[in-house]
C-alpha cells in the first residue's frame, strides 16, 4: 500500500488491515502486525485515502 493511494473498503481487508477502534480521531485507524495504518474518506465518502503508516508502539504510547 502506498501513502496517498486510494482503496476500497474491500481492498483494505483484503491486505489483512484490521479496523481499530479509535476515540478523538476523524481518521478510520487500522492494524496489521506491527504497523498502524491511518485513512480519511475522499470526497465521494467511497474510497479511503491512504495518509499515514507508523509503528505501532508509537500509536499505543
């Protein structure tokens, strides 16, 4: 996956990504392994766009 690509709501569970439950954040957060993934919905509220990738340690600190 790449930072500013758009994808489905299919395609991100098909890359394993699984959604997490985030309070105070716009942004949909999802897991996988060691990595948190964070997306905004485009425009068309139908397509998330892929905006940021971290550690997941520095998420949960």
């Amino acid at each position: 996956m790449k930072v500013n690509g758009l994808y489905t709501k299919q395609q991100i569970n098909e890359e394993g990504l699984v959604e997490y439950p985030a309070k105070d954040l716009k942004a949909k957060v999802f897991l996988n392994g060691t990595k948190v993934y964070f997306f905004e919905l485009d425009n068309d509220q139908q397509n998330y766009r892929l905006y940021s990738i971290i550690h997941k340690r520095s998420f949960f600190l």
